[in-house]
C-alpha cells in the first residue's frame, strides 16, 4: 500500500467509523499506554494494559428522581418480540483455535463455561466465526502438526495487510463439538473477493458438519468496502453484487455444492459498513424480493468510532481516548447511530425477514485503551444493546480478536501461558450476560426505551414487556460521581389502563457495579465477578446478591435508587427472574479438555456445566445422578484450585 493510498483510507476512515479489521503486519504496536506523567506504563500485550483514563466532568442537567408508570397493556412503540440469545458474539475466524479450542477434541473449557452462563438464561448463543479473515479463507486437506487453522505469512495482502488463512474441516468439528456441550449456533462466512469462480467449499463442508447448528452463512463481508481495499473496481456497486449474489447460486447449483439444499437457503447479505452504500440502495435493487428464498437474515455492521488513524497512521493525529470518553456515555449519541438503520428495520418487517448486526463494539481497529476495557464499554453495550432490540435488529455480536486489541469480550491467554493463566473477561461480556437475563428465554420480550419527560441524557430508562405485560426494567445511570450526589432514584408503578395500580409488594433487583467509569477488571453483577486479567475459568465467582426492594404500600410505587455510575435490572415478579430459565444444564458424557489434561484429574465437563454458587443444583458429568446426590460447591473449587496450583508446579519443575 502507497503512502497516498494510506493517506486515502485514513481521510476516509476518520470521516466513517467502519468495520473492523484486524492487522497483522506493518501495525504499530499498541503497546502505547501511558501514565499521567506521560511516560509508557505498560511493554506487555495490548489486551492487558492497565492505562486508565480520567473520569469525565459531571453533567449538570441531571434529573435524580424518575418517575417510570408502567402499564399492564395498550402500551405503543414496543420493539418487535425479541430472543434473549440477542446479543451474540463475532469471533474473528484466524483466533478461532486460540478461543474454542486447539482442536476437535481439545475444547477450551473457560469458552464453554461463558456460553453455558448464556445458555443458562436464554436458551442459546449465536457466535459467528469469521470477519476479515473469512474473505481469504481456503478449506485445505491437512496442515502441518495437525493445526486446524494456519496463516500463510509469505502471502500477505491488501491494506489490512490480511495474511491468506488455510484452515481444515477439523476447525467445523470443533465448532460442532463445542454445540454437543453447550447451545451454541454458529455463523460462517463465504470468500467472497474472488468470484470467477467462487470457492464454495465451505459451503458444503459447514453444511454436512453442522447441520442444524449453523444458522447462515454471510454473503460476503462488508462489501461496500470493496473498493477501498482494492478487491473491485471503481465503480462496483449495488447492483453488482445482486448480480454476484445469483452467480453464486448459479455455480452452487451446477456443481451440487448445496447437497442438502438447506446452505442456499440460510444465507446473509449484504453486511455492509453502510461505508459507500446505502442499505436503502441494496434495498432498491430488489435484493430481498429477488432473494427471498435464500436469505433467512439481511445484515449490517457498524461500530460507533474507529482506531484506525493511531494504528496503521499518524498517531499523532489519531483519536484520543480521553476527548472520546465521554461519547460513549451519553445515551442519545448510541440512538442517534442506530437511527440510520429504523427505515430498514421497518422494511424488513413488512417483508418477514430479521435484521442482524453482524458485528460491532466500541470502535474497529481494536477498540480503545482505556475505554473499550473499562467499566465504561459495560454500561454503553447495555445501552447499545438494548437500544439495537428497541430498534427492531433482531440480534447483534461482540466482536472479538486476539491479544493485540483491547475491546474483547473475552481473551484467551497468550499460548505460551495457557499453562498457568486463566482467561481475562472484558466489560462488554458482562452487557451481553445481562441482555440475555434481560431478555430472558420467553422468545416474546418486547423492548422499549421509555420516553420520560425531562429525563437526562445520562440515565437511559428501559421496560421489557411480555405480551404486553412489563416484567423487568433496566437503568443506566452513566454518571461518574463518587460524592453520590447523583444517584438516581427511579420510582416505578404499575397499572391498568383504567388508572388502577397494580404496583407489587417488593420487587427485586440485581446491579451492576464498578467503583467507577473508567476502573479496569473487578466489575461485579449482583456480586459475582469474573475477576482481571487472567483470573478467570468463564464462571462467575463469589456469592450471588440480589437485593429485594420493598416497595410503598400508600403511594403504590417501588423505589430504586441506581449508583453513580451503575446499571439495575429490576424484576418486577418472581416469575420474572430468568436467571436459571434457559435451557438447563446438561449431562455430559464426554470430555473436553485443555492444555491443562497432563496436570489435573478434573473432569473437565464439571466446570463447563457449573455456575457459580447455583453449581450444586445441576446434574454432573458423566453421572445423571440428581441434583440432591451432586458434589457441593467447594469440591469444585478445590478442584480447580488444584488445577491450577498443579499446573504452575508443573511448569516451575519444567523451568528448573
Ligand atoms: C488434538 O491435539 C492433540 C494434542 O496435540 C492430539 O493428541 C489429538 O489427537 C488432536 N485431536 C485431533 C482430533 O486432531
Ligand atoms: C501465494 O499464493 C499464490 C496464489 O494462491 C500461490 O500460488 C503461492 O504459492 C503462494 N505463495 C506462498 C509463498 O505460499
Ligand atoms: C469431536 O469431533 C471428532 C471428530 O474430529 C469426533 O470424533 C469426536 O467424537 C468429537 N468429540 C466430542 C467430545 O464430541
Ligand atoms: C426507506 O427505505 C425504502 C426502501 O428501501 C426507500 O424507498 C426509502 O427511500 C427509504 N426512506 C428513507 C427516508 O431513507
Ligand atoms: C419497532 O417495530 C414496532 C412494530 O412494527 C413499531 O411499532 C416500533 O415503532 C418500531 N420501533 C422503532 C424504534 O422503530
Ligand atoms: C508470551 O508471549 C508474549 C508475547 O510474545 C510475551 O510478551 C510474554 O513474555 C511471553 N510469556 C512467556 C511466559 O514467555
Ligand atoms: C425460542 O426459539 C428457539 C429457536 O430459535 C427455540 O429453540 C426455543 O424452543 C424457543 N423457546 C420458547 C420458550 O419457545
Ligand atoms: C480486584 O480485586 C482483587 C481482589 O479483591 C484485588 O486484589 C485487585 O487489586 C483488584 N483489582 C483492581 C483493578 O481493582
């Protein structure tokens, strides 16, 4: 890539956050965290780095007491009904084996352990495999120490200098293995750069090996930036890739790719960036009529900003974390984004097709230090979340990458210290846990961003409805301010429509918690954490603490005060805590395992179907004893104590 051409992409990159990209050559390292003296803090891996930012000013206009009346029916603007597996994630395809597993059969049990906490409240988890990665993809028959994926570093190409990615069928084992533990469905993308002919190899092979587990296959990936990166001509539009769409369809039929038939008819276009197109402008094309038979999801992907220019450019002219902070704190900034896209989402209903966000976080290029690992990326992917189902997307994914970036919901260690560390969990998986309970697994939440008179920009109010009856509310109080001066107190009541309260005796409530905006690791969800960086297995640790709010018996409304900052999720009945209504754990037979299986006698399958304190109340590995027969709590710890303590002996004795 030119200087000229860089300089190109940075103009317009800085002007449009777009997807992301992952880079692996000619990147600055992002070791760059400074301390307040301005001196480098920090020489380790970007995932890790412990630079903080300073908390931004208080906002003045901030309205401390909020009045939610909520109604029991005839309630307008609800979103359409909504899955609590909304909120999935996107794992950039070239990690795959550092985040689900080695291989087919050596699973990452802390992988599993994270879905299994999803699963618990929504039923499922979607997880996409792919993003830039996908576009170079080769499905090939074997590779060197039987690895089931490998980036081919001779042949790197184009601006985000994406080195080619052989992977092997084993790669779709381990995806299909990982779904016989836990309910995950799975995403994967087709190459879409090269079109005459296309390589349709993963079509068949995801088909026959995941069946039922893969929800579609993406159509290509943000293909309005095709031309920018050079994989079109100047003027490849719209219109274009309808035209491609079909000679897809043509070559999957002549060369029976599609055996089953049922890959053709799960596909999704056309994930733009909404970048150099419009969706209007697919839409005008005919794209979904002309499709309608092969398309189960249309999609876009979007994040809010972009680090881009600091990385790959001038970082002097690069965006500052700290002059950003404060817009990921401001509710009507996360709306106003997703305003874009209510034209679709109201068009795709009349046409009975859902909308995706197919991947998204804190800003592409890896996010920013500071901001997308801190407390503050928690409460705006609550935010952000919430406000995709109010607008009527009907799913949305996390996207993660390797050790290099710092947005990821989750990070495996580095390999070289699998042995001894343990995953680092980032804000943002916490947001996509409490969507899930948030949304529960009714299939039938409706959510909705409540319009409240003279209600600050900072506290976002939102009720979750099933049919038509509101059973939870979630409050964002995005406000930095340890005197607690602005705390808010959101009084709620229910009734009928004929004015009648119908307002409980108490209601109970579950906060999210970090002392401050801008803290890294430690974030507790009613009191359990999945601690810093490498302190975790994927299962929440300490003890659950869900607070009862007993409400006014005269004035008929329940008063919950929310911590500057913080986030409550009030459930407004018993019936309406989801917390263990997804689907129950299962019994696993078999055994997944990591790096850890030469140090340690723990069935591994014990930790993917625990949780935390609730461990004792599901079947074990191996066993279906019922739950009164199964090993308590601190069995469990000591085991992965010893795990541990095991694994670090191991390793010492090695470097003895
Ligand atoms: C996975 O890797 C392990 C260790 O390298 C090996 O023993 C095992 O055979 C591999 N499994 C598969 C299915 O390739
Ligand atoms: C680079 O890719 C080309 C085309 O796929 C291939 O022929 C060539 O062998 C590759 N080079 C290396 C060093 O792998
Ligand atoms: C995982 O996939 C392999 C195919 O490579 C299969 O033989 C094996 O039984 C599967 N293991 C589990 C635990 O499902
Ligand atoms: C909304 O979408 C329709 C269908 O693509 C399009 O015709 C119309 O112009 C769009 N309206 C706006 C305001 O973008
Ligand atoms: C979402 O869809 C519902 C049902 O069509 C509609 O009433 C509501 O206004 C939509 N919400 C937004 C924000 O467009
Ligand atoms: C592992 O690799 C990373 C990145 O190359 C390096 O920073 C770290 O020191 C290594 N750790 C060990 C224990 O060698
Ligand atoms: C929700 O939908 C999923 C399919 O997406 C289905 O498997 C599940 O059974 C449904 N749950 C309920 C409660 O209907
Ligand atoms: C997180 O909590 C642990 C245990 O309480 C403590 O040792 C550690 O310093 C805390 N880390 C941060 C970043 O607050």
């Amino acid at each position: 890539m030119g200087p000229l051409r860089l300089a190109l992409l940075l103009a317009l990159v800085s002007q449009h956050a777009f997807g992301d990209i992952t880079v692996y050559h000619a990147q600055r390292p992002m070791t760059t965290g400074v301390n307040s003296a301005g001196v480098p803090s920090h020489t380790g891996l970007p995932a890790y780095d412990p630079t903080t930012l300073n908390p931004p000013p208080i906002p003045a206009d901030v309205m401390k007491t909020i009045p939610v009346n909520l109604l029991n029916s005839g309630t307008v603007g609800m979103s359409i009904k909504q899955k609590g597996s909304f909120m999935g994630f996107s794992i950039e395809m070239s990690v795959t084996n550092q985040v689900l597993g080695k291989n087919s059969s050596l699973i990452q049990v802390p992988f599993l352990n994270l879905m299994a906490n999803i699963q618990q409240r929504a039923g499922s988890v979607m997880v996409r495999v792919g993003g830039n990665t996908q576009e170079s993809a080769k499905l090939v028959d074997s590779l060197p120490n039987g690895r089931i994926l490998m980036k081919d570093l001779q042949n790197v190409t184009g601006t985000t200098q994406t080195p080619p990615l052989d992977y092997t069928t084993d790669m779709l084992y381990l995806m299909r293995n990982v779904s016989s533990f836990v309910n995950v469905h799975w995403f994967l993308g087709i190459p879409w750069f090269v079109t005459k002919p296309f390589d349709t190899a993963i079509v068949t092979a995801s088909d026959l090996i995941l069946g039922d587990y893969l929800l579609g296959l993406q159509a290509s990936n943000e293909p309005d930036m095709y031309v920018l990166h050079q994989h079109r001509p100047q003027n490849y539009g719209p219109f274009d890739y309808l035209g491609e769409f079909s000679d897809f369809l043509g070559q999957v039929a002549a060369t029976n790719a599609d055996p089953t038939g049922r890959a053709t008819k799960n596909l999704i276009g056309p994930n733009i960036a909404t970048f150099a197109w419009t969706l209007e402008q697919v839409w005008d094309t005919g794209f979904v009529d002309t499709y309608n038979a092969n398309l189960a999801y249309l999609a876009a992907e979007k994040y809010p900003d972009q680090n881009c220019e600091a990385r790959f450019g001038d970082p002097a002219k690069g965006v500052k974390p700290q002059e950003v902070l404060q817009n990921y704190l401001m509710h009507s900034r996360h709306k106003e984004l997703l305003g874009q896209y209510l034209n679709t989402t109201m068009y795709l209903q009349t046409k009975n097709k859902p909308f995706l966000m197919f991947e998204t976080n804190t800003a592409s290029c890896g996010g920013f230090l500071g901001i997308s690992d801190a407390f503050v990326s928690a409460l705006w992917g609550i935010d952000y979340a919430l406000q995709m189902a109010h607008s009527n997307f009907s799913g949305a994914m996390f996207h993660l990458g390797g050790q290099s970036v710092y947005y990821n919901p989750f990070t495996a260690p580095p390999t070289n210290e699998s042995s001894f560390h343990g995953w680092t969990i980032g804000p943002i998986y916490y947001s996509a846990l409490i969507m899930a309970e948030a949304l529960g697994p009714s299939n039938n939440s409706q959510v909705l961003d409540l319009p409240i008179q003279g209600l600050s920009d900072s506290t976002p109010v939102y009720a979750i409805y099933e049919n038509g009856v509101p059973k939870r509310v979630a409050i964002v109080n995005y406000v930095n301010d340890p005197s607690h001066t602005n705390d808010i107190s959101v009084v709620i009541s229910l009734g009928n429509q004929d004015g009648t309260k119908t307002t409980p005796a108490s209601v109970k409530v579950k906060y999210l918690a970090a002392a401050s905006v801008v803290q890294k690791g430690n974030i507790t969800w009613a009191g359990q954490t999945f601690g810093g960086n490498f302190e975790s297995d994927g299962r929440p640790m300490g003890t659950e603490d869900i607070k009862t709010v007993t409400c006014d018996g005269n004035a008929k409304t329940c008063t919950v005060v929310v911590p500057a900052p913080g986030f409550a999720l009030v459930f407004l009945s018993d019936d309406a805590m989801t917390e263990d209504k997804g689907l129950p754990s299962k019994t696993f037979a078999t055994t997944a395992k990591t790096k850890f299986r030469n140090t340690v006698t723990i069935d591994p399958a014990v930790l993917a179907t625990s949780n935390g304190n609730k461990f004792s109340d599901h079947e074990l590995a191996g066993t279906s004893k019922p739950p009164s027969a199964a090993p308590r709590t601190a069995g469990v710890s000591i085991a992965v104590v010893s795990m541990f303590v095991g694994a670090v002996v191991a390793l010492l004795g090695r470097a003895l």
